[in-house]
C-alpha cells in the first residue's frame, strides 16, 4: 500500500474507531472474550491495526472492517490460549468460605455452564443478547448497530435467553 493509501486508511480506522468505541469490546466478547478481559482485548486490537495497517490491501469500508474483525478474532484467540492455563489456577484458588465447598463448586460449575452455552449460541442470537446484557443497550440501539429492526432485535434476544434456558 503505497503512502497516500495508508493515510486514507489510517483516517477511515480512526473514524471508525471514534464512530464507535465501543465496537472493538463488543466482538470480542461476542467471540467469547470474558466481560472482564473485553476492554483489554479491544485495545490489543486496535492497536495491532495501528502497527499493521500497511499490510490493508484496500482503504474501502467493506474490506477494513473485515481486516479489523480479523485481528479482533486473533486476538481473542490469543487470549483464549492464554487463559486457558489460567483457568485451572482460577478453579483451584482456595475457596472464600471452607464451609460451603459443595456450595462453591456447585457455582462455579453451573457458572462454566453458562459460559459455555452463551459461546455455542449463533452469532445472530449471542451478538443482540451481549449488547443488551452486557453494554446495556436498548433494542432501538441493538438495530442500528446491526441493522435491523428494533423489533427484530427483541425477538433475537428473546430467543437467545429461551435457548439458554433449554
């Protein structure tokens, strides 16, 4: 990409970015990022566009978007590997109270569970359900950003909340 493809690209990411900040986290808890870990996420793929931005092919819209859900994707995997070991360590801390182990273990299993049941949901009914749990955003909100019908939206999240409760 030669210099004046890269400032055009340079300035539709940092639109794209301001347009929407909180794009990056809402991805990358859609592809089961931790609510926790969501910002740290969206910042290591931002940034990485910044330090890869001249391996874009294109400047246009469609394939910036495309090339930014990429590395969003990346990075969530990245992270996934590396929470894995963490995983064990987190399911092994001591317990806060020695009383209630049963109690404890019970929740953190039935917490696994959802986790695990909210990832195997499409994408089509994960996404709209995410964005009203988690960024609390209204289906008026949820249909722009994905651009369909508010009352689309509702019924998405109406059926992902009945899929999860099997």
């Amino acid at each position: 990409m030669n210099a004046q493809t890269t400032a055009v690209a340079s300035e539709r990411l940092g639109s794209l970015l301001r347009s929407d900040p909180g794009r990056l986290r809402r991805r990358s808890i859609s592809l089961g990022v931790p609510i926790d870990d969501a910002d740290d996420a969206a910042q290591n793929a931002a940034l990485r566009a910044w330090r890869s931005l001249g391996s874009l092919r294109s400047s246009d819209a469609g394939p910036l978007c495309a090339w930014l859900d990429t590395i969003v994707r990346t990075t969530a995997i990245d992270m996934s590997r590396a929470r894995k070991d963490d995983l064990g360590e987190v399911l092994c801390e001591p317990l806060a109270s020695g009383q209630d182990v049963e109690g404890e273990a019970e929740l953190r299993d039935r917490l696994e569970a959802a986790f695990r049941a909210i990832h195997r949901l499409p994408d089509d009914l994960r996404h709209p359900l995410l964005m009203s749990a988690v960024d609390g955003m209204t289906a008026q909100e949820i249909g722009q950003e994905l651009g369909i019908a508010p009352a689309a939206a509702r019924q998405r999240i109406s059926r992902a909340r009945r899929a999860l409760r099997g």
